[in-house]
C-alpha cells in the first residue's frame, strides 16, 4: 500500500485544514503528540511481527471468562441462552474490531485508539477514553496478580505460604517482560497465547469426544440437556420473562468475557507493516469467535445440565480448575486426573493476563502524554523504546494487590473491579463512535473507499447497530439491582451497593469529557471536529515513509525464506 492520494475537496466547502509547521500551534494536544515520530526520546519502536500481532489478537479474546465464566452463566440461563449470548455479543465484538481495524490501517499512530478519539471526534472523548481505559488497566493487573497467587493454592495451601509472596514474583517477572522491550515481549506473548490456543483446542476435541461417546462412560449424550432439564432455565421469574431475563443475563457474561479483544488497538505504534498486518489479524477474528467461543459454549451446553450438581459447587469457587465447566463435564463423564493439568493451563492464563495488562496500562498512559493529556515525562522512552516512567508508575500502582492478602480488604477490592468493567464496554462505545466520525470524515475530505488498506465490511451500518447494542447493554447490565431477588433481606429490595459499583463509571466518563470541554472553552480542544476539520494527514507521511521502507527491506529479504513457511500461512495461520 503506498500512500493515499485524496481527490479534491468540493470547491464550494472551505479547504481542508493542513497540518500545522513551525511555531504554529497544533489544533489539538500538545506540540509531544504531532510530528514527533522520529523523536528517539518519546518514540516506541516497531518491533511487533505479524505473527506476534495476530497470536497477540487472539490471546486477548482468550481468558478465564471463556473457561471458567461460561459455567456460571449456563448455571444461570441454560445451553441456549449462552450459545444465543455469545454468538450475538460475538458478532458485536466483530464489528468493534472492524471499525478499529479500519482506522488503524489508514493511520497506526503510537497513541492507539485514545489517539483517533481525540483527532477524529474530539479531543475531550479522546481524554476521557485514555484515562478510563488507564484506569481500568491500573486495577485488572492487580487483580490477575491475585488470581494467579489463588490458582498457585491448589499445589501450595495458604497457611504454608502466603499469597503475597506469589504476588511479588509474579510481580517482579511481569514488570521484567515488559522493561526487556517490545520485541521480547512479543516473543513471551506469542508462546504464553500459544499454550492458550492449544488448551482450548485440546478442550474442544475433548468435549466434542466426550459428546459423540468416547469418554469412559461410553454415553452418547447429544442433545438430551437440552430437552431435561431443558434449553433455557427461567431466572427470577417463570415463563416467557423469566427466560429472558435469563437470556439478558448471559448477555452481560459474554460481554465481559470478550473484553480485552480490542488490544490489537493499542499494538499498532509497535506493529511492523501494521496496514498489513492489522487488518489480517482482524479479519481473522471472526473465526477464533467462532471456534473458540461460540463452538466451546455450545459444547458446554451438550455435556453439563444447568441443574448439575458439579456445576453448582463449581459456580461457587473462586477461581482454578475446579471453577470450570470443562473439568465438571470431565468428572460428568468419569474422567479424573486432568484438573491439576487444566490448573497449570489456567495459571498461564491468568500470568498472560496479567502481563498484557500492564502493557495496556503502560502504553495507554504513553498514548495520553503523547496527545497533551498527561504529564510528558510519561511519554519518554529508553533506547529499546520502553515508556520507563509510564511503565514505573502503572507497576507501582500494581502494587496494591497486596491488599487481597488480607481478607478484610479483599470485598473493597472487589467493587473497585466491579466499578472499572464498565470502562471496557464505555471503551468499545467510544471506538464505535470514533469510526462513525472518521468515516464521515475521509468522505468529506476525499479519501475513497478503494484508497483505503482496510474497511470495516459493513460500513457504518454494522457500526450503528453494534454501538445501539452495546449502549442497551451499558444501561441494563445491572438489571437485579431493580427486581426482587429472593434471599435478599425484607425491605432490600434495590442493591444499591451493585448499583454504585456497576454504574458509577457511566457519569464518571461524562464528567471527563465535559470537565475537559469546560476546562477547554476558550480553546480549539474544547470543541468536537467536523468533518472537514478532523486531522488524517499529520503522521500519515511518516508511516508511508516507514511502510515504503520495510517493504524494500522485505523484498531484498524475499530470497530467504524459511522452509515450512507456506504451509504456515495456509494451514496454520488461520488458527494462531
């Protein structure tokens, strides 16, 4: 792809705006976030292969929502509800990833998604997106660091070591992965997503065996769960309601099982031939959702009634291998001796989580210097091209996992987890929004279609109907905290404590931006871009110049390919 040529604007409309030289100050952010790619001291390198980027892609759609959270949505609502959920949040997420694909192949700029919410619709947005998403990372982390000291407990019991000591390693070895440079953190990420992969492709065969008959208790189960106890269990209610609520609630399970597959969006400044690479990995992600998600849940759903004993006692672990539905269809079906096999599969997991975490954190806050919105020492980076002092801060903050070592601390915790999950949905809100101004923004200032290195396949019509989705979700996710729900005290009727903590991140997101608007009255930053004022030229010079080079670089490479490479890309590459 070499640069893209934009026609003419309409005469009859006012000229384009260029992008500002000199002394002139830019329209938005600071003097940091424009035409500083080159700049060694604030620059991230790309260091990131294709490989990398789409096993990258797909680790993050991959975690222990998906192999742990399952059960207890199947609990909730039965097989049908969670194979309907999944499929439709699925095709949601899809749609995400294509609106953000679309602008991450015009333009991968360093400061990510943050980035074309500030120079594609408004620089407030694009504030409130940065710090929200920061936020929620800051808080993820410790948490992961905690979940994978509790999955440590089933080989080393509390009282003989304390979990803050598995904290502290993981700790130390996470920080050291993503100090080493963008390269050695690719290369860790690849291998920890490829044990992913394999995990969960190992657990489908299985499943599907155990499904046809070939487990030790020879049953060919089929079908049968969902005629008894049935296709949709009917939750907080009976009948027609009650199976939609229970349907509704599965919803808010497959949403947040899928969050974090926007990570992609946060590579691109770190991406070699991103206009290449991102739109393959995106492309791809319709057929992970399919095999690893929609296949997995459907497979749970014909292995596991939602009555099953198992599944209940499971639904009420915490974390680990006994919290999972794939080990209740293993006891189901007789098997033994896998669990402790699957728990050193999901302390993988969760170590993996937690590493990509940090780099969110760290990149995100990066991105937010780089657009004016944080202090520039946090944009400065090594000569490996590491943001240190981004990297420092967000692994201080990491720190307070220290805090779930004591019981006492650990319910406060909680709800700070319970408040930051929002962001992720508030997240694929903004970007959907982001995509909706960008693309009125190329049309208006000539940018075609056939121009582009990649376009969202259902334009701005799938954008719409994913942004109306994900808006209906943000506002009934916490739909109990308004119904009756049996075992709560008399006169209890409304859970304001789950009211707070699931939706106070809603204002605290439009505080942000109009807080920003207000702060910014005065100045061009206060105000939204339109059309014609959004910026698609500054950077874009210098990433054709890098894309031209690396390209020059590969074909004088051509000569030397490694044997196996095809049968990599045919066979293989699909699934990694």
């Amino acid at each position: 792809m070499g640069l893209i040529h934009r026609k003419p604007a309409d005469p009859s409309v006012d000229e384009v705006p260029s992008p500002p030289s000199g002394d002139e100050k830019p329209p938005f952010g600071e003097d940091l976030s424009r035409g500083t790619l080159e700049d060694p001291s604030t620059g991230l390198h790309r260091g990131l292969k294709s490989r990398q980027i789409t096993m990258i892609a797909i680790g993050g759609a991959i975690g222990t929502g998906l192999i742990i959270g399952t059960g207890s949505a199947l609990a909730k609502a039965g097989p049908l509800s969670i194979l309907i959920s999944y499929s439709i949040v699925g095709f949601i997420v899809y749609m995400v990833m294509c609106a953000l694909g679309e602008m991450a192949a015009y333009l991968p700029i360093q400061s990510g998604f943050t980035g074309y919410a500030a120079r594609f619709c408004d620089p407030a947005l694009g504030f409130s997106l940065g710090y929200t998403y920061w936020f929620k990372y800051i808080i993820v982390t410790p948490n992961q660091l905690t979940a994978a000291s509790l999955v440590i407990q089933y080989w080393v019991p509390r009282e003989k070591v304390n979990p803050g000591v598995f904290i502290a390693v993981f700790l130390v070895v996470i920080v050291l992965i993503n100090y080493l440079g963008i390269r050695f953190f690719g290369e860790i990420e690849f291998w920890l997503s490829s044990v992913k992969v394999l995990t969960i492709v190992g657990l489908l065969i299985l499943s599907l065996v155990l499904v046809l008959g070939g487990g030790p208790d020879h049953d060919r189960k089929g079908f049968r769960y969902w005629k008894d106890p049935g296709a949709m269990k009917p939750l907080y209610g009976t009948g027609d309601k009650g199976r939609f609520l229970g349907l509704w609630s599965t919803f808010v399970t497959a949403t947040f099982a899928y969050l974090g597959t926007e990570l992609v969006g946060v590579t691109v400044g770190e991406a070699q031939n991103p206009r290449r690479v991102i739109p393959r990995a995106i492309k791809l992600t319709f057929w992970r959702i399919v095999v690893f998600y929609v296949l997995s849940v459907l497979l749970i759903g014909m292995l596991v009634p939602y009555n099953s004993k198992a599944l209940s006692f499971a639904t009420k672990q915490s974390t680990g291998a006994s919290a999972s539905p794939f080990v209740v269809a293993m006891i189901e079906s007789g098997i033994s001796g896998l669990p402790g096999f699957l728990n050193a599969c999901i302390l993988i997991f969760v170590f993996s989580a937690a590493n990509s975490d940090l780099y969110i954190a760290t990149r995100t806050l990066y991105g937010l210097a780089k657009e004016g919105n944080s202090h520039r020492i946090f944009a400065r980076t090594d000569h490996r091209g590491v943001p240190i002092y981004a990297l420092g801060l967000s692994a201080t903050i990491a720190c307070i996992a220290f805090l779930n070592c004591a019981d006492d601390s650990r319910k406060v915790f909680t709800y700070f987890v319970n408040l930051v999950t929002i962001f992720g949905i508030l997240t694929w809100i903004s970007i959907l929004v982001t995509h909706i101004y960008f693309v009125k923004a190329r049309r208006a200032q000539g940018v075609e279609k056939h121009q582009m290195a990649y376009t969202a396949p259902f334009g701005l019509y799938g954008t719409y109907f994913a942004l109306g989705f994900c808006i209906v979700i943000a506002i009934f996710k916490n739909f109990d905290v308004f119904i009756h729900v049996k075992g709560r005290k008399e006169g209890e009727n409304f859970d304001h404590t789950n009211f707070i903590t699931g939706y106070l991140g809603i204002p605290l997101y439009l505080i942000m931006i109009f807080g920003y608007k207000l702060a910014h009255r005065t100045s061009s930053k206060g105000k939204g871009w339109t059309p014609l004022t959004a910026d698609l030229i500054t950077g874009k010079e210098a990433i054709d110049r890098e894309e031209e080079e690396f390209l020059a670089n590969k074909a004088a490479r051509k000569g030397d390919k490694k044997p196996g490479g095809w049968f990599y890309r045919r066979f293989v590459a699909w699934l990694f």
